[in-house]
C-alpha cells in the first residue's frame, strides 16, 4: 500500500514539473506586442489666456474699469 501511495505521488509530481515546465515554455514565447501595455491617449494642450488679453488686464489704463481714488465716494443709502 505504501508503495503504490509513494508511485501515484511521483507520477503526480512527474506531471506537474511537465505542466510547470510547459508554462514556462508558453510564457517565454508569447508575442512581445502583448506585454507592452496600450499607449496614453494624447489630450490637446491646457487652454490659456493669450497674449494680447493678458497685456490689457495687466495695464493700470483700462478703460473699461471705472476709475475710483480716494476722493470718490458712492452713496448707496438714497436712489438718484
């Protein structure tokens, strides 16, 4: 009994070092496309404020901006 124990356990063994080894086998010939992953899609460059709108808010004489000082003032209390 202990013999016939000992031949199932290394005919198992035989079968699972040729299953090992064909693994191996497989693993070392596949396709070297399949284990480069896909490549990052491209997105199109951050939008940002142009040159020419960027000169304009940054000069002290903008028109479009109401110009207040110290000797300004605006009374809110009663409608005109």
């Amino acid at each position: 009994m202990i013999d016939k124990n000992k031949d199932a356990q290394t005919q198992s063994l035989g079968e699972l070092q040729q299953d090992l080894k064909s693994l191996k086998t497989l693993l070392l010939n596949r396709a070297p496309s399949t284990s480069m992953p896909p490549p990052l899609p491209t997105f199109p460059p951050r939008p940002s404020i142009p040159a020419w709108q960027l000169s304009l808010s940054e000069s002290p004489a903008n028109p479009a901006a109401p110009i207040l000082d110290a000797s300004t003032r605006l009374d809110l209390s009663s409608p005109t």
